[in-house]
C-alpha cells in the first residue's frame, strides 16, 4: 500500500508525541508535520497532499470543530480528544473515528485499518464510501435504485439497504456515472437500468414511486 500522509493537530505536545510514536508502528503512515494548531496545519495543507489528520478539538484560536466546519474538503479525518460529548457533531464531517483519551495502541489501530480499507478501495471502478451512523458503509453503484435528498442528508436506496448520509445531492450526484442516472426531481435522482415503468408524472422502480417534476419531465423521458 502506497504511504499516507498525515499531520497530528494538537496543543498539547505529549498528545502530539503520543500519536507520532503509534504512526511510526504502522508503515503506510508517513507523518509529515505536528501542528500545535490549524494555523500551521493550514500551512501544510496548502504546500503537500494530506491524506489523513488526526484532529483534537479543545484548541486554542480555533477549535477542531469550527475548523472543520470552515473546510470545503477535507482530508480524512481521526478525532483525538478527551471530550465525548462532540462525537456526534464530528460525524457530520469527513470524520472517519472518533477517538477519546487516553488513547490505546489497540483502539489507534482499529481506527486507522478503517483509513487501510478506505483508500484500499476508493478506486475500485463501481464503489463508493458513505458515512452512515458513524460507519463508512461500502456501496456498489449498480446496488442503487434512486437518490432522495432530505434538507443536508440525502437518503440512498439501494437493492439491500437504505442508507442515510449527511452531503447534498449535487455533490452526490458528481461522483455517480453521468449516462447511469437521471435527475427527475430538485429531490430526485434515478439509475436509468432500475427503472420499470414510467407513468404520467412518475418512475415506477419496484414498489417505489419517484416524482417527475414539470421542468424535468423531457429531459427525463429523452434519456430513456
């Protein structure tokens, strides 16, 4: 596996120095810089490819969350804190774990074998990674029946599960196949193979009825 490169974000230098002495156990891990703030980490993100930061929370200036909040995307992220109480919260970001201090050797390692898996097969042709309750759920493309969008969520329905996940459609919608799916609705998205039957004003897949909006009804019925 090809090395990752991470920074250690933490005002604390024996927290910093702890997480750098775990990293040096795991030879994918490259540890390019320990910031004792996000101003320096800023600095790195700018000038190297960071693929994975170890982020506290309890910072002076800005905290890890609101710095989070400010990041259009982010690398992955392992939270490193002492506060339980932001787990949440932290899942609404590209947070992949959430670990709480003192940290052991044991729990560091199931958390960074989950950063392993993911950029194992992030590229595998067909597969995306969703961020569901806490878990990062691997889905095939052609499992999806159709993309409903709730507010900041989107929920996912596939062949075998329904998964709910915190990013808007439009950003969804670039990482799916262009020719695979149609947009029917503001709300909805389709996979063009699942659909059954289209009816007046809706796609039939399975039991489900989708919506055909107004503005989107030629559009939809010259893609088939």
């Amino acid at each position: 596996m090809k090395q990752l490169n991470c920074l250690i974000i933490d005002d604390e230098p024996i927290a910093r120095e702890a997480i750098a002495d775990y990293c040096k156990k795991i030879s994918y891990l490259n540890v390019v810089a320990l910031c004792k703030n996000v101003l320096q980490a800023n600095h790195y993100l700018e000038k190297k490819q960071i693929d994975l930061i170890f982020l506290d929370i309890n910072m002076p200036i800005v905290t890890g969350i609101d710095w989070l909040k400010g990041i259009k995307k982010s690398p992955l992220i392992i939270m490193t804190t002492a506060y339980e109480e932001y787990a949440l919260e932290s899942f609404s970001y590209n947070v992949l774990d959430y670990l709480v201090k003192p940290i052991s050797f044991k729990r560091f390692l199931k958390a960074v074998n989950k950063v392993n898996s993911y950029h194992k097969h992030k590229d595998e042709k067909n597969i995306l990674f969703l961020k569901s309750e806490r878990q990062l759920k691997k889905v095939d493309i052609k499992d999806i029946l159709f993309v409903e969008a709730m507010q900041n969520y989107i929920k996912v329905v596939t062949s075998k599960e329904i998964i709910v996940t915190q990013i808007p459609l439009k950003n969804f919608k670039d990482q799916l196949p262009e020719n695979n799916f149609i947009q029917t609705h503001k709300s909805y998205m389709v996979s063009k193979f699942k659909v059954d039957e289209i009816i007046e004003n809706k796609i039939i897949i399975g039991d489900y009825e989708i919506p055909i909006s107004v503005r989107l009804k030629k559009e939809v019925l010259s893609s088939f």
